[in-house]
C-alpha cells in the first residue's frame, strides 16, 4: 500500500508541474510583454513623419505600454494565485457522481 501511495503523490506532484507549466496566463503574458516591449521601443524611435501619420499621437508607445501593462499583469496574476490541478479523489467523486442517477 505505501509503494502505490508513494506513486499517485508523485503523479501528482508531476501534474501539478505540468499544469503550472502550461497554465494559459503564462502564455499570454509572456507574448504580451514580448510584443509589448518591441511596440514601445518602436514607439520611443517614432520620428515626425509618424507621429504626423497619427495626428501627433504616438501610438506605439501608448499601445506598447499598454500590452506591456497587460502582459505583467497575466504574470503577476499567475504567481499570486497558481493553478491547481484537481486531487485524483475529486475526479473520481466526479465519475462516479453521473453513474449514481
């Protein structure tokens, strides 16, 4: 009994990594500061002509800092509040709560 204890905690603890890895917020995030950061570095090198373009706004800056804005804030989230697969016990409650109608 303890040799197969032992097995379902270390899945667990495998699907815990795996669900922390793949977790969508780091994806998003990660793309948003990625793309974030290039926009605003093409906003700060805008020169006149494009800022003419856009009636004197530069929005590449302002939508550069936006998406790096967003992107850290997925980050954050993802950190403060990870995610959390279920237990092996919670899905088998929920297998067999179908099979008892």
């Amino acid at each position: 009994m303890s040799d197969y204890q032992h097995e379902v905690e270390e899945l667990e603890r495998e699907s815990a990594t795996a669900a922390r890895l793949f977790d969508v917020r780091r994806i998003i995030g990660g793309l948003f500061a990625v793309y974030g950061v290039i926009v605003t570095i093409a906003g700060v090198m805008a020169t006149d002509a494009d800022l003419k373009k856009a009636q004197n706004i530069n929005i590449n800056l302002w939508t550069g800092l936006g998406m790096l804005a967003l992107g850290l804030f997925f980050l954050i989230w993802q950190q403060l509040r990870p995610a959390v697969p279920p237990r092996a016990e919670e899905l088998a409650e929920e297998g067999d709560g179908g099979r008892e109608a």
